[in-house]
C-alpha cells in the first residue's frame, strides 16, 4: 500500500439486493447460505485502491447448516454461464462472495479470512460481504496481492440507504400545508386561527365558539394555558428517535408501509413519514 492511512472501503448495497438479502433471512432464519457475488468499483483512489464498490449482484447457490455454507467450485462454475447470459454486464464487475451469518452477527471468523486470503486474486480485487439478520448486520472487505504475491485482507463498511419512494404529489402536498403554516411561526397567534387547529381539529368548532362569545372567552383563556409550541409543528428528537426505531422495523420487514405510516401517525405525529423515509429529517 503506498498510503500511511489506509482508505476507507465503503460497499453500497442497494434497495433490490437489499431486499434480496432480507428474504433470505426470512426464508433461512438459522442457516447459512452463501453464493457468488458480484461487485463493482465506483470510486477509488489514484492508487487504485477501491473506496466505492456496489453489490452489483449476488446469487445464493448453497445452503449449508448453522455454522458453515461451502462454495464449491464445480457447483459454481455450473451456474456461471447463465449468470452472465442473463446479465453480461456483470463481466465488467469483480466476482467475489456472500455469505449469511443468520442470527450470529455479521463479522469475519478466521475460516471467512483465511478464505479470503486464499481467494485473493494475483489481479484484481476479491471482495467478501458476511450479512445476519440481528446484531451487526454486516461486515465487508476485499483482499488482494501485493507486489511479492502476498495476500492481503482489509476490511471495509457496508451502506445500505434504502428508502421508501416519495410521490412528487407527496412531496409538494406536504410542501404546501408546511409553506402555509409558517405564519403561526411569526404572527401574533389569534385564537380563531388557533381554534381551527386545536378545536377538536375541526374548522366547524371554532366556528360555534366564535358565535357564543362567553365560551370564546373561556375558551381563550384554556387555550392560553396550554403551551403555544404546541401549535408549532416542532419536530422534538424524541419523537425522531422513535420514528427511527419505526423506521427500522420496516426496513427489517418486520412491518409493512402500511403498518409503518399508521404507527409513525400514532407514535410521532409530528414526523410526516414519507419525508422522513426520504431522509429529509436527516440534516436537522
Ligand atoms: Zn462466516
């Protein structure tokens, strides 16, 4: 290597692999499987070094038993053909492995490093991704040669940003009611104005207390003891804390979007779901 600090290796994993990745959890809850894997470079150093590698592709041919899945390479070299007859662009791509850690944590025992090594190309790069269902959910790295043929393993990182798709529609309707609501931040607040919002949430009971102007004053009075930043829609953290915890579990496919947008209604009202899916809560 001819850098003292040894780049980062970053391996993006994609909604459709991801996906993938998760059913086989499901279906194999306690059993490792593991397959070919295909990886492509999309960044990496003057050096050459990769920084930026997506799992392109991957394809489970064994299941083995709780603690080990073995790939042989007649097995392997059976299914190659129609791998590439189907997606010939995956010959532009580094083959390497995957392999599942069902529910042990994702993490490179000594047999995944030694294999590693031993697959690390004279040319070219060899990548290895171990994925689980709980605890680290993933573990990657590449190995390689060096210039005296001596193999090399270093680690990396996995990203898996995946994310709900957002409607423009969406978007511009939130957009609006959140552009429209922004003179509550500024204005004096009146409390017609107030009433529309808090009057059992319906425009037709501010409507009746205005015509009563006893209740009005009363009604006033309430309002103005409970707290006015409960008519801002502030985002508190605790409330983003718990739409992440939501979140999570749909990504885990523990829930449905269904499930998710009724339970981020209920649990963080504050938090719209389809924009926190699309990670615009991320920069606050
Ligand atoms: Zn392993």
């Amino acid at each position: 290597m001819a850098n003292q600090n040894t780049p980062e290796l970053t391996v993006l994993i994609q909604k459709e692999m991801h996906n993938k990745i998760q059913y086989l959890h499901s279906r194999f809850e306690s059993t490792e499987w593991s397959g070919p894997a295909w990886y492509t470079i999309k960044k990496k150093t003057k050096e050459g070094f990769p920084i930026k590698v997506e799992l392109e592709y991957f394809k489970p041919i064994d299941l083995g038993n709780t603690g080990s899945t073995e790939l042989d390479g007649e097995k392997l070299g059976k299914v190659l053909p129609a791998i590439y007859k189907k997606f010939p662009k995956l010959k532009k791509s580094f083959m390497g492995l995957i392999h599942s850690h069902h529910n042990m944590g994702a993490f490179f025992s000594g047999t995944d490093e030694s294999t590693a090594l031993e697959q690390a190309p004279v040319e070219g790069l060899f990548f290895t991704t171990v994925v689980a269902h709980n605890k680290d959910k993933y573990a990657t790295g590449v190995s390689y040669r060096d210039q005296y043929g001596l193999p090399n393993f270093i680690e990396g990182e996995v990203e898996s940003k995946v994310k709900m798709s957002v409607s423009k529609d969406w978007k511009s309707e939130a957009d609006k009611i959140e552009k429209d609501a922004k003179p509550t931040y500024t204005t004096n607040y009146n409390i017609n104005g107030y009433g529309r919002y808090y009057g059992q949430g319906n425009i037709w009971a501010s409507k009746e207390a205005a015509s009563d102007k006893e209740t009005d004053k009363k009604k006033s009075e309430s309002i103005s003891n409970t707290s006015i930043e409960a008519s801002i829609p502030l985002v508190q953290e605790t409330e983003l804390m718990l739409a992440t915890q939501i979140y999570d579990k749909l990504l885990e496919m523990e829930i449905t979007e269904v499930q998710f947008t009724s339970a981020m209604r209920e649990k963080c009202p504050n938090v719209d779901p389809y924009l926190f899916a699309s990670g615009y809560y991320d920069q606050i």
